[in-house]
C-alpha cells in the first residue's frame, strides 16, 4: 500500500479563513475517505481538534483531504496525542499527492510527513529518510514547496526528519491520513489529533486556516 499526500495552490478564489463560526456557517473544505475498520474521522469544535483514530484494525485506515490550490505555499499541522495500538506498525501522517496517479509505491510525486510508534519520517517521492527516533507524540507536519524547491519534514520534540529536493509536479490533494504499514494488525485504540492547520504564501500571506473551532468537513 502507497501512503500518500496532498495539496496546495497559492490562488484560491474566494477562499474564506475559518474562525468562530456556527456549524451550519462554517466553509466545507475538508473531505473524508475511507473509514476502514471502525476508523472514525471527526472535528470535535470543543476541544477544537481534528482526530482520526481506530481500534483493531489494519490496512488502511482512513483518510482526510482537499483539494488543491496552485502556487508557493507552506502547509503546516501541528499535531499531539498520537496513540499507537499494541502490535502491527501504525503510522499517521500528513500527505500531499496526486490523486490521478495510481495508489502505489510507483508514484514518485507523493510527500509525506509522519510518525509511527517508534519513529517520525518525512518522503519526497521515493527519497526517504532514515527513520528518526522518537518516543514523543506531538509535534509538526511541515511541508514548504517555492518554486520547485520542496521540503517535508517532521518535527517531534528534538527529532526532526526531513528531505528536500527539486519538486515541479502539481499535486492535487493534501491532507491526512492513518493507517499500518504493510497491512500488519494492530490491537487496541491508535490514533491522533490534529490542533491546527495553516497554509501560509510568499511574504507570510495566510492562504488558507483552520483552528478546528468548527465542523468544516463535507457531508
């Protein structure tokens, strides 16, 4: 199974920043796919938090994305509460690719940031870091593209895993996603928490927000 990740254009027409805002209010911009194995995505708006977690599952567990806007941007997620079931080999991650492309190891234009029970990683295509150790679970997901300059990284506590490199490919989502490496088992609760998302243009311009104070997910 691929892991994969998402998305950003600089231009967004008539693209709204979420603040406090009413449930019905709130601007849609998230969309869920996959919800294997009892993995629930949610926005809890009052501890304003995006969480995916799942209990006894393997595969793939369930994802969250939108799609893309074009242009220089820097996403960034900071993130906490990363739980890892016993056994098997979870992972979560924050991803950017190209949906058009089939979901395997063959597409060299997907990026990811992530974390695992015992390691953070970051991967540009099929150049990946060594895994980092860690024992920490918050942190940040960070992936900067100007350019065709590209950079993933994650960040937990004094680990940090990150690849950069030459990167001209359009992505056409970006997002979230949990799941267990090789479709190995994992018992118990795993999942994590999602406490802020910001896409940020050239010259600090917020392209894009969302604090979780409100449900901006897509019926």
């Amino acid at each position: 199974m691929k892991k994969v990740l998402v998305i950003f254009a600089a231009v967004w027409v008539g693209i709204s920043f979420l603040t406090s805002c009413e449930s019905d209010d709130c601007v849609k911009i998230w969309q869920i796919e996959g919800q294997n194995g009892g993995v629930i995505i949610e926005i809890n708006t009052t501890n304003k938090e995006l969480s995916l977690q799942g209990v006894d599952y393997s595969g793939f567990g369930g994802e969250i994305f939108q799609q893309y806007f074009t242009g220089d941007f820097e996403a960034v997620a900071n993130f906490k509460n990363f739980v890892a079931g016993s056994g098997g080999r979870i992972f979560a991650e924050m991803m950017m690719y190209n949906s058009a492309i089939p979901d395997t190891i063959m597409d060299t234009t997907s990026v990811y940031c992530g974390i695992t029970k015992n390691y953070v990683y970051s991967g540009i295509g099929g150049i990946w870091t060594n895994g980092k150790n860690t024992s920490g679970n918050a942190g940040v997901f960070r992936i900067k593209k100007f350019g065709n300059n590209l950079l993933a990284q994650t960040i937990v506590g004094t680990d940090t895993a990150q690849v950069s490199q030459n990167y001209s490919v359009n992505p056409i989502r970006f997002g979230f996603r949990i799941g267990t490496m090789g479709d190995s088992l994992v018992t118990g609760i795993s999942g994590i928490k999602i406490t802020k998302f910001q896409v940020i243009g050239a010259n600090n311009v917020t392209l894009l927000g969302d604090e979780f104070t409100c449900n901006s997910i897509q019926p």
